[in-house]
C-alpha cells in the first residue's frame, strides 16, 4: 500500500531567510573550500566564515554550545557606548568570568601571586579612547573597516555585523564579536594594551590549539583582540552606570559536524577538508577513520545521503531523545517541524536485520506511539546489503553503489478510527 504523503507543519514563527540547500557555488570563482578538524573524535569547523556557510545554506551541524544554531554569545544585551556597540553583563557574571580565568592561567603553571596580579590589571576600568584605539588600529581594525563598506556595498554576508561599529541586528544572525574565537594567553593578559597601537597583532594562539602561528592564514579562524564588556552591578542591569573592562575569558563557539554530514561535504560535494594533527585527510582515510568511530557508519551514511539527494534535511541530534536515528526536515528546522522519524536498519537481500536492534512488537509500537505523539511519523529505513558484498568492498566508498535503500512508513492501527471512517461510508 502506498504511503500517505502529509505536508510538513510549518513553524509558526520565522525570523529568517531561505539562503541555499547546500554550501555550493555553480561559480568557480564563488567557490570556497572550506575546512574542519577531527579532534577528539568529533569533526569542528572553527572558522567563523566557514562555520556560518556551512551552517546558513544546508543546515548542517549545530553549535558546540548552543541548541542548534551556532549564535552563542557572552551577552544577549547589547548597548551603545559612545558610538561603540558592546554586550552588557552584570557584576556576578563578569567575576564568574575572572573565577575561569584564573584557573585557566593556574593551569597554565602560573604562581597564584602572578595570576591575581595579571587578573587585577585585567579587570581594571578601560577608557574609551584606549577602547576606540585597539578597534581602530592594526589589521583587525583594517579588517573591520573593510566588512563595513562590504555591507554598505551590499556585498556583505547577510545578517552579518561589524561587532564595534555597528547594532547586531535582531534575530539568530546575529554574528557578534564575543563569540568569535579568542585565545587565553598570560602574557597577552599581562601585557598593557592601553598603550599598544596594534594589539591584536600581537595576541597568540593557545599552545594547545591546532592553530599555529605557521598555519596558512587564509585557514585560521579570525583571532581579535580582547573584547570589551560594559559591566554593571546586579541590582542595576538595565539603568545604572556602566564600566567598560576587558572581557577576561572567551567561550569559543564553534561547528560540530556529524559523521554522516562531514563525509558527505568532503565525498558528495566536495566543498569541505577534514584534517587530522594539520593534515587533510584523503575520502579513502576518512572513510576507514569514521567506520574505525562507528561500526554502523556505512548504513547511517547510505540514509543520510539517500535522504539528503532527495533534498530533505537530515538531522540525527534531535532523534536520540524519540528513540530514532534521524529526523526529516523539510528546508531546514527553523522553517518546519520535522516530519519523519526514521529509524535505519541493516538487512541482507532476504530481508533479515542484523540484530544491531531487534524489535518487538511491543517495543515497536511503543517508539510508534510516541513519534505520533510529536506529531510525526515513524518511517524504517532498510539499507539492503547483496549477499555477495564482501568486507573488503567496505573498505571503500565505492560500496554505495551496490547498497540498496527500502522505506516503510509504520502507522498505528486506531479501531475507533477505522468504525468512524466505515460509518461515514
């Protein structure tokens, strides 16, 4: 019986634009090779720029510390001071910031005497001048300058926003300066900035960073200055006199990519490198790397590119807490509720699982119920492996190309339902 195709539900609020369905240009010269690192068993894109292409036009990824979409930043309040936007935090979180700085530069072998020393010159009030002349000077000011007249072009990313100069705009594009990537670093801490022309220059990058100071600069995520915050006491967030200091500590907000979304940028479009320790790793390394991380990959990643050509979005972070591998998406998740639930499984040509997730019919119409619950529905997604598929063949990508893929759409069986709709006949 053929399934019943339900338009997906639309979101009730939008508060952005359709850009693209994935991070590709038809221009050769509009092509941008973009980059991420296989650190700790994860796939990061740490570049600001890429980390808004490659999110904005397909959705893929999230946020390492968001829910989804990569806008974590040290405030949400913004203000003008003296023709300079900066976040506004209060008194208790900016002694937070200072609690994690200090153990940031104990770790670092500093003695306790250094630390609060270089802690107490950090948090000392700023002047404006002093502020305005590190924004202006060096070749992040040059660097900012030139955003400015991209966007007064209209060339400018959409939802863009030069973090010193001008007001984030409303809604999640906001792409302000306290969430791009600055290192920690004692003797920058330690260092006078007030009497430093060109600052940002001289800021280093973390020791432990895979980001060197020989690393190719067109690669590197954008490493500012230290930001600036307006301080003000708890009891008077909103009205009350601001302090402007130096933000002490920095959380990096960065991309995580899947598995399945990572190989699919490097194999099917190949608009993304993956490197390990600075090198780039070729699609056979990065295939035998992401099977050695999940035994399953060949199957999830057989779905994924299945479902991704057929120009739904897959996303397999939200399907963990309804007991499901993937969730479909039409457009992307700001625009629509997911419609799919889709569980993927491993057979041979006879139809037989693997046994990586044997269900009952209890279990089976349980993890239906809640799907429809969520108003979705329950979709089972067989990867059909031929009995003649060798495990070396697994080796290799080339392998999708004898796997086939077989959709069921599992719907509960309401007897109330069934009379109502025989009554009507």
């Amino acid at each position: 019986m053929q399934a019943e195709f339900r338009a997906p539900r639309r979101r009730n609020r939008v508060r952005e634009q359709y850009v693209a369905p994935l991070p590709v240009s038809c221009s050769p010269e509009e092509r941008t090779d973009l980059r991420a690192e296989l650190i700790n068993q994860h796939v990061l894109v740490c570049h600001p720029d890429h980390i808004q292409k490659i999110h904005n036009q397909g959705y893929f990824g999230k946020g390492v510390l968001s829910r989804a979409r990569p806008d974590h930043s040290i405030s949400d309040q913004w203000e003008q001071h003296e023709d300079l936007f900066l976040p506004v935090i209060s008194q208790s979180r900016y002694e937070e910031l200072l609690r994690w700085a200090r153990a940031a530069l104990s770790a670092q072998g500093l003695d306790d005497e250094a630390v609060s020393q270089t802690l107490l010159k950090l948090s000392q009030p700023v002047e404006m001048e002093d502020v305005k002349k590190e924004v202006g000077g060096g070749e992040n000011g040059q660097r900012w300058e030139q955003g400015e007249e991209e966007e007064e072009k209209g060339s400018g990313p959409e939802g863009g926003v030069c973090p010193h100069t001008k007001k984030p705009k409303s809604g999640s594009e906001v792409e302000p300066e306290a969430k791009r990537s600055c290192r920690l670093d004692s003797q920058d801490l330690s260092h006078d900035h007030s009497s430093d022309q060109d600052s940002d220059s001289n800021l280093d990058p973390d020791p432990g960073s895979d980001f060197s100071s020989d690393s190719d600069p067109e690669t590197e995520p954008l490493v500012p200055g230290p930001g600036f915050v307006l301080v003000v006491s708890d009891s008077e967030v909103g009205e009350g006199v601001r302090e402007v200091r130096r933000t002490p500590f920095y959380l990096s907000e960065y991309l995580q990519l899947s598995l399945e979304e990572a190989f699919f940028l490097v194999y099917s479009l190949g608009c993304l490198s993956v490197y390990l320790q600075k090198e780039p790793l070729s699609i056979i390394q990065l295939w035998g790397t992401f099977r050695s991380l999940r035994p399953d990959f060949v199957s999830s990643y057989a779905a994924y590119h299945h479902f991704r050509s057929k120009g739904w979005v897959p996303k397999g972070g939200g399907g963990a807490k309804y007991g499901v591998d993937l969730m479909l998406y039409r457009k992307g998740p700001p625009f629509y509720h997911a419609s799919y639930s889709v569980v993927i499984e491993r057979v041979d040509d006879a139809f037989s699982c693997s046994g990586l997730r044997p269900f009952t019919w209890r279990s089976l119409a349980a993890l239906s119920r809640i799907t429809a619950n969520v108003s979705k529905e329950l979709m089972m997604c067989y990867i059909i492996y031929p009995a003649d598929l060798s495990e070396a063949e697994l080796d290799s990508p080339e392998c999708l190309s004898r796997l086939k893929v077989q959709e069921v759409i599992v719907s509960r069986w309401v007897s109330s339902r069934e009379r109502a709709e025989q009554d009507d006949i």
